[in-house]
C-alpha cells in the first residue's frame, strides 16, 4: 500500500539542491515536511496497547477516586465530633462495600481503599488507636478534618482528557486508561516500513562465511530499531548488486509497504546502485547530508512512496536511522513527541579537530566522586566500529568548525531516547 506525499516544492520552504550537502537541520526539515501521516485507525483491547499511537483523545467518564476513601488501614471520625473520649466501634468497613452513615458519637473501623462512610471526614491510623477492655477504640496525637482521607475526584475528574491524541501508550498510561474503564482505544495502524539491503557480499548471521563475505548485521539492527519504533517490518532481504535487480526490489517494495528504507548502495562507486535506480523510478529530494558519520544519506520517492537511503557501514546506518530516519517514522506514526531528547554534560575529552560536517561520536556518561557527571568517549570512532554502539550510552554532537576542551559543556543524546 503507498500513501501520498506532499510536494516537498509546495509544502516547505526547504533548499533540496541534491549535489550540496545538506545541513542537519534542512534535511530534518524536509523529511518531516514530506512525511504522509497515517490516517487508517484500528480499534485494539486496552492490554495490547502499550507502544501503539492514540488516534483520539482519551476521556474519563467517572471521577477517581469514585467516592472519598480511606489512604490506610485505621477509624473513621467525624473529627468535630470527637472530645477526645474512647468511641464505641460502630461498624467495619473493608474495600469493596458501600458502608452505612456514621452513627453519631462512634468510630467505624476502616481498611485501605474503603469508602468513608457519610458524616465522617478523617481517618486515624490504626498505629495511632488503642482498643479498651470493652471494645472501645481512643486515639493519640493530632486529628486533623481531611487526615488520611482521598477525596474523590483527586486523581481524576469526570470529562477529564487524560490521554492526548497522538501519544505512544506507555505502560503507566495502560493502567490510567484502566482506571477509568475504558477497555479498548483506537489507535493508528502500524506504519509498514520495507527494507532491502544491498551487496553481494553480504550473509545472514548463522550461515558459514566464505572469503570475501561479511555478516549482514545493518538489516539486524535496523529490523530491531523498527520494531523499537512500532512499525510493521517487511523485510525483503538482500539484493543483488545490479542496477536491474534494485529497481525490481524498489517496485516491490514500494507495492507493499507505506515506506522503504535501504542500507547500502547509496554512495558513488559503480556497485551503488540505489540512487540511479530511484532516480530512474521516482525523484530525489536530497542526497548527501553534512553529518558524521553518515554522510552519503538519500531521500526520495518511488511512484508515492517515500524512500531513505541508508549508508553501508554499521555505525553509520545505526545513526543516520536514530537522527533522520526515526523522526520521519514517528511523523508518519502521527507521534506527538518526534525529536530526540538531549541533556547537556561536562565533556571528559578533549577534541581537536574541526571539521565541516557535525559529528555524532559515541559517549559513555560517567559519575565522580562528587556526583558530576561527564561524556568519555570511544577511542575509535570508526563507521565500522560497532561495537562502540554497545559501549556506549549515547551520541555527543560536535557541532561544525568547533573543538572541544575537557570540562566544556556538550549536548548528549542518550540511546535510550532513541530506541522507542
């Protein structure tokens, strides 16, 4: 299934000039600019929710509490009421019942979650009561009106939004929409993303290696950071290194799926076959972004579906995926929160190299002594080198024609904010 893009010409006002390359922030602009959101809904049971995207706001139809209650185990009073004498216990009341008024001049004995009974407005903890000899309860220390008393309404009020439309279902927000009844939500379909990968000298993991072959371990990750990002995988393997064998990938791809993305072939060489097959079928809109690693990124169309481009090494499509590709899906995904999230820390390093296009190179945040924390880094920051993925907790940005000295402050992108 294909989904119509806007014109990137029409819609934005983004330089799309393909030979130049292009700067972080432009070619954000243009892929959030030509993102088709998915409009197709579907309505799923509450408990298999978690990580799907709210399609509609989300509205409590009850107060919560329902009633005021009890927050633990102990007496209910009527504090004006009470001149400090033992009370006659005039009634027990555990969770789960609707209990009597309280008699005038007693205390009900109460347990955590109980509705407090009319007339009575505090609860004493029953660490804080002692029974006599004839069954009557006394109570030391302050009573305050309201002590130990949930008022209804506290948490949530009838006709109250309490989920927003777009929103990625966490866990805690299963159990909120619980909490007030609701049973199932409407959610967007999934975004279907198509994947091929190409090289002739790739082979799956499990297989023995021949000479010359590598493991294919870029349609690992990148299957992994498709599922992270909720999105329905069809996964067209490995493609030949031909220009035919690309094209016919990209038709098929682009039959199935809502969005393709690719790994490998998107460089100069003459085995690069992506670009001048999606130049054949579709259009680009850019090609080549001032990042590092991952320069040789390329996005476009094929008929009306949108195409990434990822490079070949590793590292590079791990984190071209994390800073273009993932904001792109979660726009289609409709997600209110699409950006990562960064923090600022004390740079542990020392980096002397200015370069013209930004640098992402792999931190490990660190804690002293003292409890400040600082970015070391990788010592090979290689595209090829994945396993410092692995070591680290995330991306320090570099930004152009900058250096920086230990003790500076960085901006950090933890992988954590990158995987969901």
């Amino acid at each position: 299934m294909t989904t119509s893009t806007r014109d990137l010409n029409n819609s934005c006002d983004c330089d799309n000039s393909r030979e130049k390359l292009q700067p972080l922030e432009s070619a954000l602009d243009a892929l959030l600019c030509a993102a088709p959101g998915i409009s197709d809904t579907e309505t799923v049971p509450l408990h298999d929710a978690a990580g799907r995207i709210l399609a509609v706001d989300l509205v409590s139809g009850i107060d919560v509490p329902p009633a005021d209650n009890s927050a633990m185990d102990g007496y209910a009073i009527a504090n004006a009421d009470y001149k400090g004498e033992p009370l006659r216990i005039s009634q027990r009341i555990p969770a789960g019942i609707s209990p009597d008024p309280l008699e005038a001049g007693t205390a009900a004995r109460i347990f955590t979650g109980a509705f407090i009974p009319a007339n009575a407005d505090a609860v004493v903890m029953q660490e804080n009561a002692s029974i006599g000899e004839d069954g009557s309860v006394s109570f030391c220390g302050e009573i305050r009106t309201g002590q130990n008393v949930r008022s209804r309404g506290e948490d949530i009020t009838r006709n109250e939004t309490i989920l927003n439309k777009g929103r990625r279902l966490l866990p805690q927000d299963i159990g909120l929409a619980a909490s007030v009844g609701i049973g199932e939500v409407e959610v967007y379909r999934r975004v279907r993303v198509a994947t091929f990968f190409t090289g002739s000298e790739l082979v799956q993991p499990g297989k023995p290696l021949e000479p010359g072959q590598i493991y294919n371990s870029n349609q690992s990750v990148l299957n992994a950071l498709l599922s992270a990002c909720g999105c329905e995988l069809v996964s067209l393997g490995i493609t030949e290194d031909t220009l035919e064998a690309t094209i016919e990938t990209f038709k098929q791809a682009a039959s199935e799926a809502d969005c393709i993305i690719t790994s490998g072939g998107v460089s100069v060489g003459e085995e690069d076959h992506v670009r001048a097959a999606l130049e054949s079928l579709g259009k680009i809109d850019f090609w080549r972004v001032a990042i590092k690693p991952g320069k040789p990124v390329v996005f476009g169309q094929v008929d009306d579906t949108p195409v990434i481009g990822l490079p070949g090494n590793p590292v590079s499509v791990f984190s071209t995926f994390c800073l273009l590709a993932r904001p792109f899906l979660l726009t289609m995904q409709q997600r209110e929160d699409v950006m990562p999230v960064s923090h600022q820390v004390s740079a542990g390093f020392d980096w002397k190299k200015s370069g013209s296009r930004r640098e992402f190179v792999r931190a490990q945040l660190q804690t002293d002594a003292q409890g400040r924390q600082s970015a070391i880094l990788y010592p090979n920051q290689g595209s090829g080198v994945l396993s410092s993925t692995s070591w680290a907790h995330g991306f320090v940005e570099v930004r152009e024609h900058k250096t920086v000295t230990t003790g500076d402050r960085v901006v950090f992108y933890p992988f954590s904010g990158l995987m969901s």
